[in-house]
C-alpha cells in the first residue's frame, strides 16, 4: 500500500494499493487493444467527451481543491488557481484540435495532389509531476486523448489522490477505462511502464530522473519529451519600475512556495537601483502570510517532499560560507511537517549552489550588476534554459537582449507565466520537446504524407 501523508503536518492521511509489474502489463496491453476504437470515435464525440470533463471539475472545485492542499501542501487558494487555470486550457485544446487535426492539403497541380494528415501516436505513457498535477498532467493528457490516444497515466506518489480524482471524473465523462489509465506507486512502477510498448514516453520531473529515462528508452526510438527543471533569471535594468518590479518577482520566486520549473531563481538587478529594489523585494516577501494551507490567507505552503528540506539547507549554507549576505529567512520552521522560511540572500555570485543549481523552494539569490552585458552572461551561465525575463520600460532593448538568452519562454516586465498559446519548452538541460499551443496537440501525433495522383 501507498501511505499518502500532509505535508504540513505529517499526518497520515490515505492508503492506496499500488500497481505492479503484472498490473502494468496487463493495463497496457488493454490500453493497446482499446486504442484503435477510441482513435476511430468521431473528434467531435472526443471533445464533447472533454467538455464533460471540463464542466465536472468546475462541479467538484472545493474537493478536488482540497484534496490537492492536503497531499501537496499548496494553500488552498493556490490549488483553486490551478484547477480554475485548467480549464482555460482545456477550452483552448477543445477551440484548436479540429482545426490542428484536421488534414491539411499543400499541394494540388497537374492532377497530383499533396496531403498531409495526422494519425494518433498510440499508447503514450505519461509520467506526471507533483507540483502542478492538473497543469502539467492536462497538458498532457488532454490533447492526447483529443487526439486519438490511450494514455497510461502515473501520477507522482506525492499526488496521488488527485490523480485517481483525475481518472475519476475523465471516466464518468466518457473516456473508457482501457483509454485513460492511471498507475499508482512509486519509481518501480514508473520503471515498469518504460518497460511497456508504448510508443511515446511524456515525463515531467527532474534532471537526473529526465536523463536516466532517456538512457532506458532512447534506443527504442520512440517519441520522448522531457520536462525537466530550470535556474530561471531575470534582470531588473536601471529605468525599471523599482516597486512593480520587486513585487512581481517575489510573488514569482515564492509562489507555490517557489516549488515550480518556472520559478524565478535568480535575480540580476542594475547597481543604481540595486538597493532600493532589494528593500521593496524583501519588504514584500516579509509580508507574504506563512501557515496552515487551509486557510484562504496563507500564501506560503508547505514543502511537499521531505527531502528537498537538505538541499535548501545546503544551498543556504554553502551562501552563507561564501559570504553571501542572508535579508530575511535561512533556516526550516520548527513543528511537524515540511517547513521552510521564505529565504533571501543579496551580494551572492555564481560559485554559489543557489545561483547554478535549482532550489525548487522559497529561497532567492540577487546579484548586483553593472549593465546590460554582465546581466546576459550571467543570465546564459547556467546548464537550464527553460525561462527568463527583463525588467525595462524599453521593449526594444528587452527584446535584443531577451533573444540572445538561451531560454524556451522570455518575459519582459512579467515572470512565471504560462499560457496554452505558446509553446512550453526548454534548451539545455531544460528537456526535449514541447507541450501546449497548437504544436503541442500535434506533438501526439505521427504526420503522414500524401501522394495521390489522378489515373
């Protein structure tokens, strides 16, 4: 049994059986028998079948956002976002898949025609995140099985609850069982579904994990996309507005209690208006409320896996032996559960662990600079390059810089943004692939080329 615990208060909270090797075989090989009569239903039963969905989380908002506090430890206004956040993308998918699915003629002359048509992938495998289960598993999952897919679902063991919910109600609107099918456990169950036939792998999670999948499947020569994590910059040039500034970054360093890909994790600010931002920056992380998830004002959660209270740990000790100057914060919270304080730090530099290797918590380093030169090579040091922004009130010289920025997404005068029009997706170490947009519905599919000729 899988035994789900409140990060916030260690709490025993479920027992879930667990999949294993024999359940997993046996749910692909269903899913792959199933696959072709779902693939043959008419795309306009499909995305009916996903309004229905749609419309049932709407129905389930508070529990569905409750259960997701309670497992992950995100306040409970942070997880109502999230799911109210999916539906924007479902309705984009559902608005864009008949016209992205759709055959395409290219070519038409001396009666020989060109046609290009887009067949499902499969049974695709989707190895799932904790931070954001209904983001990054809808980004997946949704324009999949829009688009003619089985899915073999494994949500992480730190969201498991909300993954059953998830499979729940994509049942009760219409998906069959064998289509959409979760697997519960830990790593060896995610193991066991590399193992399958399957012919495409979507996983969302870390590096060192992201690596080790690409080294298990890549001489299978199946579609793999690789969300992996990132050491977000971004610069605060010298005509920014100090205060707008300051406050978009902390909400965008410490949201989620800065457990997101796209967290800012490091921040280059112009030495004229150095201090003034790093005041307003650590006056509003002072007044961002710490506590109990539950509650409608907490902004800052918990940290959902235990593990990665060391490495916050290290990363402000290792700072602090290098000089770095500790604002506000530094150290875990007292108590049961996984606690950690929102954690500045100022006259940082890059042979500190803070500012090259991701936090994934509430903890930011800001690096004075002297110009715009300094701020891009400092912004490109990195191994990730998943986003980054400029602060200006000059949008040609954000975009000359934001373009020379080894980066999959780039903001100017905002941060931690995602929409399902643009395409997500990472340089570097940041992952292969791409999710969202309309190039993230086709990303499910294998193109087939037409040559037909009149007799």
């Amino acid at each position: 049994m899988l035994k789900i615990h409140n990060p916030a208060t260690g709490a025993l909270i479920a027992e879930v059986p667990e999949s294993n090797v024999d359940i997993v075989t046996q749910r692909t090989r269903a899913a792959r028998a199933a696959q072709p009569a779902w693939a043959a239903t008419p795309l306009e039963v499909r995305l009916q079948v996903m309004q229905r969905f749609r419309a049932a989380l709407v129905a389930e908002l508070e529990p569905l956002a409750s259960t997701l506090t309670k497992e992950v430890g995100k306040p409970i206004r942070q997880s109502r976002n999230e799911i109210n956040g999916l539906l924007g993308r479902i309705d984009f998918f559902v608005m864009q898949a008949a016209t992205t699915l759709a055959p395409q003629q290219l070519f038409d002359e001396g009666g020989t025609r060109e046609v290009l048509s887009f067949d499902a992938l499969g049974v695709v495998a989707n190895i799932s995140a904790w931070n954001y289960p209904y983001f990054v598993g809808g980004n997946v999952f949704v324009p999949a099985l829009l688009a003619g897919n089985a899915v073999l679902y494994k949500p992480s063991e730190f969201a498991t609850l909300t993954g059953l919910h998830i499979a729940r109600l994509l049942h009760e609107s219409g998906v069959p069982t064998d289509v959409f099918v979760p697997l519960i456990g830990r790593g060896d169950v995610g193991a066991a579904l590399l193992a399958q036939d399957v012919n495409g792998v979507f996983f969302t999670g870390s590096y060192a994990t992201g690596a080790k999948i690409a080294q298990t499947v890549g001489a299978r020569f199946i579609k793999l996309q690789l969300e992996l994590g990132g050491k977000d910059p971004t610069y605060v040039a010298e005509d920014a507005d100090v205060k707008i500034a300051a406050e978009s970054l902390a909400d965008g360093a410490m949201y989620n209690a800065g457990q997101s890909c796209c967290s800012v994790e490091r921040v280059y600010v112009h030495e004229s208006i150095h201090d003034a931002f790093v005041a307003a920056f650590v006056e509003t992380v002072r007044g961002f409320k710490i506590g109990d998830p539950g509650s409608e004002e907490t902004y800052i959660g918990a940290i959902t896996r235990a593990p990665q209270l060391d490495v916050l740990d290290a990363q402000v000790a290792d700072a602090l032996a290098k000089g770095a100057t500790l604002r506000v914060g530094g150290k875990r919270l007292a108590g049961p559960g996984n606690w950690f304080e929102p954690t500045v730090f100022t006259e940082v530099d890059h042979s500190m662990e803070l500012m090259r290797e991701e936090s994934f918590g509430p903890v930011i380093g800001i690096q004075k600079v002297f110009g715009d030169a300094e701020a891009l090579r400092l912004m490109n040091d990195t191994r990730y390059g998943l986003t980054a922004g400029v602060f200006t009130k000059d949008e040609a010289r954000a975009r000359a810089l934001l373009a020379k920025v080894n980066a999959g997404s780039v903001y100017w005068n905002c941060c931690d943004r995602v929409s399902p029009r643009l395409p997500w997706s990472g340089h570097g170490d940041s992952g292969v692939g791409l999710t969202l947009s309309a190039l993230g519905i086709q990303t499910f599919t294998r193109p087939r080329a037409w040559h037909l000729r009149q007799p």
